[in-house]
C-alpha cells in the first residue's frame, strides 16, 4: 500500500487508495460483521444494508480490479521488470508488503483457534506457502480470508513473467486470462455465492481487467460521469438470475468505481487515506476478532441500540488493531526485508487486497 520508492517514483494514485479503504470496509463491516450476531438482528434496516449482507463478499473482486490497474500503473510505464534486477526488487517488495502481517495473522490465528480440526499441520504448511487457495479445503482454516492472498500471488507471478518478457507477452498473458475466466464463469458460474471453486477465476478476472482499464485509460477519461454512475448502479443492481452475480459486478460496477474514484477529488482525503493505508490490516484482522468475540460471548443480540454500538465497537476495535498492526509490524518489517534484500531498489505497487 506504500507509494513506490525509487529515484524516479511513479504517483500513489491516491484516489484509488481512498477507494480501497472503503472496499476494506465493506468487507470487513457491512458484510463480515454480522457473523457477529444471532439471526435476524438486522431485519427491517432496509435495501442497502440487505444489499451489503448478501453481496459484500464481491468487495474482494473490486480489490483484485485494483491491484491489476496499479500495477500497471507502477511498473509498466518504464518497463522496470525488465530491467537488471527488476525481478529481485519486485518479489522483495511483494514479499515485504504481504508477508509479515500475514505470518503474524496465521501465529496468531494458530494460537487462538487451535483446536479447530481444519486447523491442522498439512493447512498450517499451506498457508505458510502461501498456497491455501490451492489446497481444498484448507482455504477456510486460520484466517481464512487469506484465500485471496494466493490469488493475488498468482496473478503476480504472470504479471511479473509477462512484464519481464516485454509488453506483448504481457498482452497475451492478460488476454488469456481474462477470456479464460470470463468463459469458464459463463460456463460454470452459479448464482449467489460466494464459491470456493471460483476464487481463482475471480483473481484473474479483476486483475487483467484492471490492466486493461490501464491500457485504455486515455479513452477511457473522455466517458462520461453520468455514464459511469449508470454503468456503477447497474452493476450493483442487475439480476443476472441463475447467472454468477461477478459478471455485472466486475465488468460494470467495479470498473465504473475505479474510474469515478479517479475523477473524484474527495477521495484524497485523509480519512479515506488512512483507511486506505490500514486495508490490509483492517482485512486481515476483522475476521478473527469477529471469531474472538463470538468464540467468548456467542452470537450477540439485543434492540437497535445495542446493535449498532456492537457494531461501531467490532468497526472501532479492527480500526484500533490495524492501526497497531501498521505501526508496529508493517512499516517495520517491511523496512528491514527491504534493507536486507532489496536496498535500493524500487518499492513495488501496493497490496490493493485485500488481499
């Protein structure tokens, strides 16, 4: 989530870091949350909080949508993966930006949950690795929403290939794989979800369709606001049916939010920066203080004024811990990989993860 840190750094695109901090949010408190409370505790709030309890989940996809246009962004103006030691500076800075939160999220986990039987020697090594999304169904156990994290890994290493081997490699490689994804979702995608058998496609999708936004984002400034907002709603509202529900929401209504987040000067500020700078923490934090709370004080209930200061408490409790996390785990691990492996070389493009 850092800005790139070279002699010539590319902008932070700041607007988009306001963007992913609302995402982060979206995840974590409009949908996540209320696994903290006993059924029917948020009946009759209406058509948006509906909304969020059902779809929130597709947040993710918008952070996959993220993370490809940024990368874009960051490393293929100046061609820097395919510069003498591009590779090595690239997987430092992955590696520093992803890692140590993660691992200290599994210790973490592992010791706050280590009785449940999903949480065995075989899921522990997969998640070290990196590699739970992979491994059916190791990608519930621990912290489980570092499913994404493998995602992210693997759209990087194509990224990366691709990049390093020129831009028409890269081409070919994105436009592979965001056909391939869009066919197969066609093809097997079900209605509903979330579905542990399309978090990959998902991770392909929004990632290459971000770096396709990228490409045409000259063309893409002369498209109207209003235009963006219509595209914005549809995809939010449209009944695909029996159709997977990531077709609108990531061909229409995550690109739309990305390119009105660039238009959208309100998004630099510092509160969505702050939340933006925190999404990863926030993202990775939320899930298992919602297992605590309920692991020590079951499914809470009571009128609309105990829920909603639950809620704000469970919202001000992650924001507290990711802020913790970012001081005093983040910044300084990711400081001390980049001096040991990669000093002096540039920074890599944020985790827009969600990962």
């Amino acid at each position: 989530m850092d800005a790139p840190t070279a002699t010539v750094a590319r902008p932070r695109l700041a607007r988009l870091d306001g963007l992913r901090g609302i995402a982060a949010c979206g995840v974590a408190f409009a949908y996540h949350s209320q696994n903290a409370f006993a059924p029917g505790q948020f009946a009759g709030y209406g058509v948006v909080v509906e909304w969020l309890h059902v779809w929130g989940w597709a947040f993710v996809d918008l952070f996959f949508v993220l993370s490809g246009y940024v990368f874009a962004e960051v490393y293929l103006p100046d061609e820097r993966l395919r510069a003498a030691g591009g590779w090595r500076a690239f997987w430092t800075a992955r590696i520093a930006r992803l890692y140590p939160l993660h691992l200290v999220m599994l210790l973490a986990c592992t010791a706050l949950f280590f009785a449940r039987p999903e949480n065995g020697p075989v899921a522990f090594a997969a998640h070290l690795l990196m590699l739970q999304a992979f491994i059916a169904p190791v990608g519930r156990s621990f912290d489980g929403l570092t499913w994404s994290l493998s995602v992210e890994a693997g759209c990087y290493l194509l990224f990366a290939i691709g990049a390093a081997a020129g831009r028409r490699a890269l081409g070919w490689i994105g436009g592979v794989a965001l056909v391939g994804s869009l066919v197969v979702l066609t093809l097997i995608g079900r209605a509903g979800g979330p579905w542990p058998n399309e978090v990959l496609l998902r991770g392909l999708l929004g990632f290459f369709l971000g770096q396709l936004l990228w490409r045409h984002r000259a063309a893409l400034r002369h498209v109207p606001a209003g235009v963006l907002a219509a595209a914005l709603a549809a995809g939010l509202l449209l009944d695909v049916g029996r159709w997977t529900p990531l077709l609108p929401l990531c061909l229409l209504a995550w690109p739309a939010a990305l390119l009105l987040a660039l238009r959208t000067s309100v998004m630099e500020n510092r509160s969505f920066l702050w939340l933006g700078e925190r999404s990863y923490a926030i993202y990775l934090i939320h899930l298992p203080l919602i297992e605590v709370i309920v692991q020590g004080f079951g499914k809470l209930s009571g009128g609309p004024a105990f829920v909603l200061a639950a809620h704000a408490a469970i919202a001000l409790a992650t924001l507290m811990l990711a802020d913790l996390a970012l001081r005093f785990v983040e910044r300084p691990a990711r400081a001390a990989i980049r001096a040991r492996w990669g000093e002096g070389s540039p920074a890599a493009a944020p985790a827009v993860l969600p990962a």
